[in-house]
C-alpha cells in the first residue's frame, strides 16, 4: 500500500509540478510507522520525499489543556460534551500560513519530489485546496482505547504518547474534532486507507469507499463483538467458550454499537472499519425521524450481561443489577449529551437462586 502511495506521489502534481498530499486521520494509528514505511517505498520509487507531521501544526500544549477544561470538568464520572468545536480551534494559525507557503513553493520543486503533511489534521479545511492527493487513515475505537488506558495514545500536536492523558479529553472533547475532521476529510478524500495494523495496510479509492458504505447501509451488517470485565459473576460465558484463553471474567459483552467495527469483505481485501461510518448515511440507517432528532447518532445498543457464579454467593452479590439512568433532559441540562439512556431487559438464562436487585 505504501509502495502504491509512493507510486502516486511520483505521478506528480498538475501541470509537471511536485505532488503535495494529505494523509490525515483519527487517532491511534501508528504515524511513525506509516511515516518510516513510506520513506523506503518513496527511495524505491526514486522519490525525494518530504514528510511534516501535523503535531507542528498545533498550538502549544498548555494552550491545548486550556481548550479542553470546560469539557473536562471537575466532576469525577462525567464531561460536558464540545458541541461545535473544530481541530481549527486549537490549530496555530502563524504555523498554518507558514506551511501554506512552503506548500506553495513544493508544487514548483521537480516532478520526482513530493512532500506529504501526515497525522490528525493534515487536511484541515485551512489547507484541503493545496493537496493534490488527500488520504484518510482511519482507525477502530477499541484498540484506541486500549491505547488511551495504556498511557500510549499520541493525542494533537504530539509526535509520542501522553502518558497524563486522561479519558475525558478523549471521550468529551477530543472525539468530537476527530468526528468533524473526518466528516469533512471523506467529503474531499481521494483514497481511503484502513490503518488498523500497520502491517496491513488496505487502501481504496474514495468511489470505491463510497461504494462499499451505499452497500452496508442496504443489509443487515454483524459487528466485531467485545466483552468487558465488570464485578459481577461473568462465569457463564467463560463455560460456554472455555477452549478460548483470556476469557477470565466477561460480565459485559457487546453484541451492537456504533463504538464497534465492522469487517468487510470487498474481495481483494477485508476492511477493518468504525461502525461510526455507515452514519455517513445517516437517513438510510436510522431514518428520517431518528436522524431529525438526533443528529449523527445511532442510538442503539445491544449487550449481553453475565451474572452467573460457579460457586453460590450472598444474594445481594448474585443479583443483576438493574440500572437507572438519567434521561434526555438531565444529560442535555448537565453534560449536553443529545440523548439519554433507555434500558429494556430480556433474560436469556436464569439459574438458582438467581434474581435482580
């Protein structure tokens, strides 16, 4: 893939000119490797290959930790979600001007240069008519997390990890100038590339990519399934799929979400895609209604809870938990979510003495 992205670099920009390009993208795909991949495809193709990375583009990190605090907030379990911010908010405009010029003198360097502006805002709207080529790297929502619990996500205007990373940053403002980015990155992308794993790399035309999310919105579609440790029981399944190692304790297990992906069989290749992006076509998914309501969101969610023991426990232990949960208003009032949480239980398996609390 890499080797196919030299290749079109080598083409050239219009009229003779060296190529400028845009590899953007969500975080956590791993920049370094893609960046270090793409110097030898580009030494291979006899490509003089400049390489920015769009952490020079931001502002500095104080300023950064400035932006997030009212989202963060002090309270302990929750945010307040950015409801309208843009990457361009904490973008440093003089750095901006200044990699315009240095773009626009690229473009009158020879035709076997190029110089690529690659990671988390590269193609932002302030930049988007300089490219000739704009790539999306896209990533799934899991794996990311594991980063971010792991002290090793590289977050903006980073080129490493920040280990004092904090999940509300993520989940209450950071996700929503990753969203937007790439609402706008898809509509004036020209290749696709699937950056789950670095090793293997899948890459599609925007048409082909388009193809493919017209075709998902049309059938029914079966998600990459996750479970999730919690403090209740989670025995039963580690009976069901004992031959599986790891599976110690599996109390929440998530069947359907948006926060899930999607393997997509296109062929040549199977793609490894956020569900977040069949909301690209909002009204064939959820419809007008749904669409009308609440914007860019599929609010639905399917999981499967284990509370099953294999040794007897007091009841206040055995007992599932039902939940009660804010709803629209109080989450709108106090943490500007669009929606709030509406529980409906089907019991699948009950066992002795079993019961909710």
């Amino acid at each position: 893939v890499l080797r196919r992205i030299a290749g079109l670099l080598r083409r050239g920009g219009g009229e003779g000119s060296a190529a400028a390009a845009a590899i953007d993208g969500w975080y956590g795909v791993d920049w370094e490797a893609i960046k270090g991949g793409l110097r030898e495809a580009a030494a291979e193709e006899g490509l003089a290959l400049e390489i920015i990375s769009s952490a020079d583009l931001y502002q500095p990190q104080e300023m950064i930790e400035e932006y997030r605090r009212p989202f963060v907030t002090d309270d302990p379990s929750f945010g307040r979600v950015n409801g309208h911010g843009l990457i361009a908010d904490i973008l440093d405009a003089a750095k901006v001007a200044t990699l315009r010029d240095r773009l626009s003198k690229a473009a009158r360097r020879a035709r076997d240069s190029a110089v690529v502006v690659v990671g988390p805002g590269a193609a932002a709207a302030e930049l988007q008519d300089l490219y000739d080529l704009r790539f999306y790297a896209d990533f799934t929502m899991q794996p990311l997390l594991w980063q971010m619990w792991g002290g090793g996500l590289t977050t903006f205007g980073r080129d490493r990890p920040a280990a004092d990373y904090s999940w509300k940053k993520y989940y209450y403002c950071d996700f929503y100038l990753l969203l937007r980015n790439k609402q706008r990155a898809f509509a004036r992308m020209d290749y696709y590339l699937d950056a789950v794993d670095p090793g293997d790399l899948k890459l599609v035309t925007a048409a082909g990519y388009n193809a493919i999310v017209d075709e998902l919105v049309r059938r029914p579609i079966k998600q990459v399934k996750i479970a999730q440790p919690g403090p209740w029981g989670a025995y039963r399944f580690k009976q069901i799929y004992d031959e599986i190692p790891g599976l110690d304790n599996m109390a929440w297990n998530e069947l359907a979400g948006i926060e899930l992906s999607v393997l997509v069989d296109a062929g040549p290749a199977t793609f490894n895609m956020p569900c977040q992006n069949i909301m690209q076509r909002p009204v064939q998914m959820v419809g007008e209604y749904v669409n009308s309501r609440y914007p860019n969101l599929l609010p639905l969610q399917v999981w499967l809870d284990d509370g099953y023991f294999e040794k007897p426990v007091p009841y206040e232990r055995a007992s599932m938990p039902i939940h009660n949960h804010p709803d629209t208003e109080y989450v709108r009032r106090n943490f500007n979510e669009p929606l709030g949480r509406y529980e409906t239980y089907y019991i699948v398996e009950a066992y002795e003495d079993a019961g909710t609390m």
